[in-house]
C-alpha cells in the first residue's frame, strides 16, 4: 500500500473537514433511505470529491489526484503530466481558478505555453456516485496563429507491492510497454483501475526516476496521443480532447464488473469457491483466444463472486506456489457454483545431462501446460529456483509437484544447443521420470558468449540476488558476463565460489553501470573496474568526467554507451539530439567512448527500434568512429528478458576461450570486445570471412581496400529451433566531403569528423528457407548435428561501392523465438562488427 501523501497542516485541517462532511452526508442519506449523492468539499490547497466508495482529493497546484476508499485502506497517488509533440511537462494550476460547476464536478483552466506560443486548457474532473468513476477531461484549445501541435494526457504512479494486470496481456511483471483500454492496480483488498474510453493507452512500468530522493519503480499511463491542427488568425480553433478515468474498487473481486461494464462489455456473474488450500487463492480468467481477463483474490474462505464480461470463460485458480488448478470451461452466468481444486496433483522427475559426454548439464527447465492445462507457477519471476513456469536446475536435476494435467517438459542451455522435449501426463498421487539430452549442435570454437549488461539485486530495480543471476545466466549458456549494477562495482566471485561454479563455466570481470541524474543523460557501461575504486562521477556530472574516469588507470578498459536511443530519458543519442540524417555530431556530444550496445534486450522485442539503433551506428562508422557494437540482455528479471538474450560473441584463440581446458582469458576477451572481433546475436551465428589484396580478415580486422570483387565466405548456423529467413551484407561508404567539425569541448582533436552524411549499400543478399521449429532429440552423430545447423554457406565474389570503408554481414529470422522460449517474443537477429577495408 502507497503511503498517504504529506499535507502542510492546513491540508490535514481541511481533509479532517471533508472526512466529517462526507460522514455526515452518509449518516443522512441513511437515515432518509436515499442513495449517498456525492460530496464537495474545499480546504486550503485540496478539493475533494467524495462518493459511496471513494473519496478523490485534487492538488491543482502539482496536478496529484489522490484515489482512496472509504474505509480508509486503500489509497493510490497519481501525477498527471501533459505531453506536448512527445516533450513531457508538468501540469500546475492555480488554486484559485478551480471551479465547482456542480455536487460533482469540478473545473480549472490553465494556460499552455509551447515556445512563443500559448494555447489553452480546460480539465475538467466529474464523480459519477453510482459507479465510484471519476472521470478526467482535458481539452487543449489553442491560440490563433498557433502550429500544429499533438497532446496526451498522462498519469504516473508508485505501485509499490501491488499487482499490476492489463486486461488482455496479464500482469506487467518487468520493464517494458503495452497498450490496452485499461489496467488494474491490485493490493489483494482494494483495486483500482485506469481506463479510457478513447481507445488503448500506452502502459509503461518504469526504472525508479534518480532525479528524485527515495526514487521508486513507477507506472506511467498514457491516453491516447491527440492533435490540434494549426490556427490561423481569426480561424475557428479545432481543440485537443483528452481523457481517462480512476476506478475505486470495494475489493479485489467488485471492481471487474464496473470496468468491463464501461469497457461496454456484457457481463454476467461467477460464483465459485477454491478448494485443496488453506492459503488464499487468486482466481484467474481467460477468453477463449487465451488472452488474460482477470484476476482476483477469494476470501478468507476460498469463495469468490465476480461479475465478469461473458467472454471470459476459461477459469482456473494458482497460490503463489507451483500449485493451480486444472483449467475449467465456465461460461459467465452458468447458474451452478464454479469448483477449483488446487490439491496437489501429482510430482514431476527431471534430469539433464549433456547427450554427448552424460554429464548433469545446467539448464534452464521449462514446463508448459498443453491441451487446455494451464502452465505451472513455480514462484515469483525474479527466483532462479522457479519463476512462473520456468526453473534453473544448477545441478542437472529437479523433482517437484505438479498439478494433474498434460504439460510440454523441455530444457534449454542457450542458442549453440539443441531443445529437447518430452510431452507427458501428470496424474494425481504419481510421479513422472523425465530424462532429457541436449547437444551442442552449433560449433563455436575460439568463440566465447558474453552478456555486458546484466543487473542483480544491487541495483535498485531488481529484486534479482546475485546468485540466481549467476545461476541463470549459466543456464542459458553464457560463458562471459559484467555484473554491471548502478552506481555500484558489481562482482559475481561470492556468487560463483558459492554455487560452485567455476571460470570454465562463467568467466567474470567486475564493471559498473554509471547511472546520471540532475542532470539525466544516459547509461554507460564501464569494465573491468577495480572494486576497492570510487565509481565514475554520475550525479552533477558530464560525459567527459564519466569517460575520463572510467579510462583513468586502464587503457584497456571498455567504456560503452547503453541503451543510446532508450526512452524515460536515458538514451544518451537522443538527449544530446544526434540525429543520423545529417552526418554531423553534436558539439554537446562526447565521442570518446569505445563501444555501442546496439541491441538490448529491453528492445529486442521490437526490431524497427534495433534497427534505428544500427542506423546511429552505421552513420558514426561513416564519420571515421570505430565504434564496436555488443549486444546484452539488461535482464533485470528471471522470468521475462532472459538473461544471455541477445549476446555478443568475441571471437579470441581457442585457448582463450576455454577450449583446450583452461580457464576463459578475461583480458582476451576485453580486448577482443574492444577491438570489435565480434558478432551479436539472438540465435543465429554468423561466420564471415573476407579475402582482399591476398590478406585475410575477420570482424574488427583491417584490410586494404580491394582493385577487384572481394572474395571470402559467408556460413550462417543456428540451433534446430531457431528461424532464418535471410542474410546480407551492408557496405558503409563515407562521404567524400568528409572533414573536420570545429573540436567540441573535451574532444580529443580531429575526433569530431563529419559534414556530410555517407551511405550504406546492401552488397549482398539471399533468401534463407525457414525450417519448422524442431524440439526433441537429435539423432546421428555431433558432427551429423552440426551439419544440420548449416542454413546458409557460400564463397563471396562482392564488388564493393568506390570509397567503401567497412563492411558487416546482417542475419534475420521471421518467427519469434516464444514457440520455444517462453515470453521471448523475439525475432532473431544477429550482426557482425566491421571488416575494415583501407585507404
């Protein structure tokens, strides 16, 4: 539950005074048998609308409405803010322009200020008593001679340990965006929801905003995005109508009718009760398309009565142990008492071993229910030991209770091995003995998997330990990784001597994520870096302090910008406003860093993202920077955002790599990452070999610039279920004007290149035949299986444009990697760095 906002005392004086007013209006609708007429009441810097179930408090002067019940329980504190042309800015009205229109509706104006231009707005809040609805209307309306401008109205919110569930997506359980009409925020006694009736909002849960002392994570709610054409002079204005409403619910069960009703829904009711526990269940919904509709709490006896759409039809309870009960078809309305039993079913045997030398393999299990069984929970999603359906076995093993049913039994160790998958019944009061083998299919000699960004419970965003990081990141078969928290040097050596695992099978360097606020302009990557050193300067701070402390001591050290295009105000690109197009680099912007991470996992989900991203790359290659590009999961959770999804893989000699039997060599694999003798990938892997002037070159290596075709080969290999679907390579050419910008401050001299943009040209390119995903057993022999996992070869014979200066090779896949990995909606993807070719 979110603690009660602080009131100056004149606050306190006038909220105790609306407290009476609202007991009194009670006490006399009661008594004259009338329904409760909602209740006004203003003091000092708060007016307050109060109903039978709700009290709404508004601050004009910081746009807060606060949302509470009347019993005094429940209480949630939004922030409004106004976006104008995507720029985010606070809304502050004047107390004394707030307007009572009526018992329950009130009204302020307010101007808005773009520029030198000025428009307009009206917000306008109304208690509708009967539903507990406030409704929040806000019309831009602006000023003659004004341009073209688009408006949202957004809200922002604490959830602290409450629920967050979308209707139709489930519960927002990380990081990350969706759109939906609506969202309900859910402390198991009181809920509330955000609704519009424009159409979906963006809901977005966000990192804690280091701005601010005590930060914590927050929902931010968009409404639809509106747009208020240009005025001409003496035009009749054309106004920006925004809205969005908070809904008060009695209790966890009594909200979903109201919404769905104004979500223009039939609904009709469900009355059940949750058997086989002494805990307290919560009762879960479905449409028949699969989509989550709802989720309750019962109880204090297991019983649950729920007024839900008549679309909701699948319903199944779950404790927040791995037991649930079999899924049922239950059309709402059904006039009989809906029965979920969550008795424990029967025990699932798994082991895991590698299928070519026996050994006990760390992996990663997955259980998935199929014909109409609903998937496991195994615990929260931030624990190794089980994370919704998922589990990292440390030892190959696991035995655990599973409620009857039929379920898809599968184990993964990352993108150089095969899936296998058995299907089976659970049956109650039985055990199920699972054996299953995984190869590694994917050859990868003198090739080591690394994850650069990767965070643990040190970070204030994660309630991830280290040692589940460590465990999943074993799992999935990475072989390098930086623990790199914020602010704070991060070090996996406890983690790993605890578990027992050793450098052969996650080799480690310390680093640090260098976090910024006041002022905020991005994340940066430093590592190795010593754990007895200060971290880099990240509060009052510029760039060229951040890059020259995180190189002070070692040359070799990698400083690298995260998440460059990244929204919320963390995106060093867009911040400093380096715009690809122009073929200039800011004067604001900072060059001395040493590598990009081009694809992060919070964006894989989202290719065109990925894609921009390689354009701010591809354009500073053509300025003369040679800038590696690394790819890292920034996986601040078990669950969702695998940890090793996407990766980069350094390329060093097989002894470095740990193939002859020795440890992993950190300083090779740094250096390598450095120079960009590399690739990234989120399944595919890339071999790319270029012949020019009688020298051979791979990624990050230097070549003389070709008087014929360039001649090499081009191999791509993937797992049996990963997707391929085409490959090409990109030329980048500089452009011939390219020159020397005046050297911005603390620019090293002749680092600041560029006047004039250069171009990209696609070479080559091939379609690749996309195969079925394949899970299960691979038959033959290892190099049977690896000959298996060839989806594309060829010797290259490419003339490259006049003035080219690198080149990369580009593969992708179509089908997301979620039909073998759940919640990885991913499509494959994966890049070289540059072969560069000389002057």
């Amino acid at each position: 539950m979110l603690a009660r906002p602080s009131h100056r005392p004149r606050d306190v004086f006038g909220v105790a005074i609306v407290a009476a007013l609202i007991a009194f209006a009670l006490a006399f609708g009661a008594q004259r048998g009338r329904r409760v007429v909602p209740v006004v009441a203003r003091a000092g810097e708060v007016t307050e609308l109060g109903g039978k179930l709700a009290r709404f408090a508004f601050f004009p002067a910081s746009g807060r409405i606060v949302a509470s019940t009347s019993d005094g329980h429940g209480q949630l504190d939004l922030e409004m803010s106004l976006v104008v042309d995507g720029v985010e800015r606070p809304i502050a009205m004047r107390r004394s322009d707030v307007q009572l229109r009526d018992k329950s509706t009130l009204a302020v104006s307010f101007p808005v200020e773009i520029g030198e231009e000025h428009a307009t707005g009206l917000l306008e809040l109304k208690l509708d008593p009967s539903s507990d609805l406030l409704s929040a209307g806000l019309a831009i309306t602006p000023d003659s001679g004004s341009a073209t401008h688009t408006y949202a109205l957004r809200v922002g919110l604490a959830p602290e340990s409450r629920s967050v569930f979308v209707p139709g997506v489930g519960t927002l359980s990380d990081l990350g965006t969706v759109d939906a009409s609506s969202v309900v925020i859910d402390d198991d006694a009181h809920a509330f929801a955000l609704v519009s009736t424009q159409g979906a909002m963006t809901i977005a849960s966000q990192a804690p905003d280091l701005d601010q002392a005590g930060a914590r994570p927050r929902l931010v709610v968009t409404a639809r995005t509106e747009t208020a054409p240009a005025r001409l002079a003496g035009a009749v204005p054309k106004t920006a109508r925004l809205d969005f409403g908070i809904l008060v619910g009695a209790s966890s069960q009594a909200i979903w009718g109201r919404l769905y009703k104004l979500l223009r829904s039939e609904t009709a009711k469900v009355t059940g009760i949750v058997t086989g526990t002494h805990e307290r269940a919560h009762v879960f919904a479905r449409g028949d398309d699969g989509h989550p509709m709802i989720r309750a709490m019962v109880d204090g006896q297991g019983r649950f009565v729920i007024e839900a759409p008549k679309t909701a039809t699948q319903w199944y309870a779950a404790l927040e142990t791995a037991a649930t009960s079999a899924p049922i078809r239950f059309p709402p309305g059904t006039p009989w008492e809906l029965k979920l039993d969550v008795s424990a079913g029967g025990e699932l045997s798994v082991r895991v071993i590698d299928g070519d030398t026996g050994q006990p393999l760390v992996s990663r299990l997955l259980v998935k229910g199929i014909e109409g069984t609903i998937d496991p929970s195994f615990g929260p999603d931030y624990r190794a030991s089980g994370a919704g359906p998922l589990m990292d076995m440390l030892d190959g093993e696991v035995t655990t209770p599973l409620p009857a049913g039929r379920y898809r039994v599968s184990a993964t160790h990352g993108m150089e091995w095969s899936i296998d998958a058995e299907s089976i019944e659970i049956t109650s009061g039985h055990t199920k003995h699972v054996d299953l083998a995984l190869r590694h299919v994917v050859p990868t000699p003198g090739i080591v998997g690394c994850d650069l960004h990767v965070h643990a419970r040190p970070s204030f965003d994660t309630p991830v330990t280290t040692e589940d990081r460590v465990l999943s990141l074993v799992s999935a078969g990475v072989d390098f990784a930086v623990p790199s928290e914020h602010n704070i040097v991060g070090d996996y050596g406890p983690a790993t001597d605890l578990l027992r695992i050793g450098n052969r099978q996650l080799a480690h360097v310390t680093g640090v994520e260098v976090t910024t606020y006041n002022p905020r302009f991005g994340h940066f990557g430093v590592f190795p870096y010593p754990l007895g050193a200060g971290v880099p300067p990240f509060k009052g701070t510029t760039a060229g302090a951040i890059f020259t402390a995180g190189h002070r001591g070692d040359p070799n050290r990698i400083v690298q910008v995260n998440h460059p295009r990244m929204q919320m105000g963390i995106g060093y690109f867009g911040i400093v406003g380096f715009d690809p197009k122009t073929g200039r680099i800011p004067s604001s912007m900072r060059t001395d860093f040493d590598t990009i991470e081009v694809y992060n996992g919070y964006e894989s989900a989202n290719r065109a993202q990925v894609e921009r991203v390689m354009e701010d790359w591809y354009a500073l290659l053509n300025l003369g920077k040679r800038y590696a590009a690394t790819g890292s999961s920034d996986s601040h959770r078990i669950q969702y955002q695998w940890a090793g999804y996407p990766r980069t893989f350094a390329m060093v000699d097989p002894k470095a790599a740990g193939d002859t039997g020795l440890p992993v060599d950190t300083r090779e694999v740094v250096a390598a990452l450095k120079k960009g003798h590399s690739f990234v990938s989120t399944g595919p892997m890339i071999e790319f070999d270029v012949v020019s002037e009688g020298k051979n070159g791979k990624p990050g290596d230097d070549l003389p610039t070709p008087r014929g075709p360039l001649t090499g080969k081009l191999r791509v290999r993937a797992a049996p279920w990963v997707d391929v679907t085409s490959v090409e390579l990109v030329a980048g050419v500089p452009s011939p004007t390219l020159g020397a910008l005046p050297v911005a401050s603390g620019n090293p001299p002749g680092n600041v290149p560029g006047t004039a943009p250069g171009s990209t040209k696609v070479v080559f390119k091939s379609a690749i035949p996309s195969r079925p995903t394949r899970l299960g057993k691979e038959e033959g022999t290892l190099e049977e299986a690896a000959q298996r996992t060839i989806r594309f070869e060829t010797e290259l014979s490419v003339t490259v444009p006049e003035g080219t200066r690198w080149i990369i090779a580009v593969v992708r896949g179509d089908r997301p990697l979620d039909d073998a990995l759940p919640f990885m909606v991913i499509q494959p993807l994966a890049f070289t760095n540059p072969i560069w070719l000389s002057r």
